[in-house]
C-alpha cells in the first residue's frame, strides 16, 4: 500500500508514512481524514480513497490512491467495499505508528429516502467498531467529495478538459 500514492496533482509518493510523518511535523495542527468514492466503467468498478491532511479554515492537501476492481451490481457491496477501503487505510496509518484519522468520511445518507441509506447502521457500525469517527454525507464529510471529484475525473477527464477551457476563455473575456 505505501508505493500507490499520490499527492492530488498527481505526483507519486514514494513513502507515504514518512511523508505524511514530515508533513505533521512541519504543521502539527493537521487533522487527518480519510474518504473513498467509486464509479462503475464498463465492467470494472473504480475505487478512489483520499487521505487529506486537513488545516482549519485553510483547506487540505490531499493524497490518493485508485484501484480498479471487478464492477460490483450490488449497491450494499459496493458501499461496503468503499468504507472497508477507507478502514483498511486507516489501520495502515495506525500500524506505522501514524496518528489515528480524525473522521473516516463516508458516502452514505442518513436521509431513509436515498438508497444509501440501507446500508447506513452496518457502515457506521464498522467504523466505530474499529475504533474510528465517523461522518456522514450532509454532517460535514469532506474527504469523500473529493474522492468524488478524483473518481469522475478519471472516468471523464474530456469534461474536466471542457471546463477548464470554458473558465480560461470566460476569465479573457472578462478582462
């Protein structure tokens, strides 16, 4: 798991503990949260988990990973996949002797009208068990918006393409 990082513009991380241990040294008043999204492409469910180092009122710098698995039909399973990768991150953090994430951020609604609720109690259940904070989509969950974001730009990267020349001729013709 240490090798497949990677900082959000892309660059790889060749050791993910001594970086993320540096960079808590250099800034101690980083909290730590970890979140997973995934889209469905073709046959293959793509899996994106975020660890974002989080500063207050000033934003975060995030690290990634992708993984490409086997497209899961079931949503239950694929909402469970998604928060397991999130934990399994965790437990690498806390076995590198990495301070624990202050929340795992999970892509579940407690609104009992949205499908994602069905699987809402296991989830929560899983990562409390493990000895983890938990939040919840609408409760302040940052960390998986932007594996969200990562998910879908690697799915639809001629979309990210198409808005970043739209905003670039809109800003000239501002000027």
């Amino acid at each position: 798991m240490n090798d497949k990082f990677r900082t959000f513009c892309g660059t790889p991380i060749v050791d993910v503990v001594e970086y993320i241990q540096e960079y808590i040294l250099n800034d101690n008043d980083v909290e730590i949260l970890i979140g997973c999204d995934s889209q469905r492409h073709a046959e293959r469910q793509v899996y994106g988990v975020v660890i974002v180092l989080y500063h207050k009122g000033r934003g975060g710098h995030v690290l990634w990973r992708k993984y490409v698995e086997k497209y899961e039909p079931v949503l239950q399973l694929k909402l469970i996949n998604e928060v397991w990768k999130s934990v399994e991150v965790a437990e690498f953090l806390k076995e590198n002797n990495l301070p624990a994430p202050t929340f795992i951020d999970i892509d579940l609604n407690p609104d009992p009208r949205y499908a994602s609720n069905t699987s809402l109690r296991e989830c929560i259940g899983l990562v409390t068990g493990m000895g983890y904070n938990v939040r919840t989509k609408h409760n302040g969950a940052l960390a998986y918006c932007v594996a969200d974001h990562l998910v879908r730009r690697w799915l639809f990267p001629h979309i990210y393409i198409f808005i970043y020349v739209r905003s670039q001729l809109h800003n000239k013709i501002l000027k």
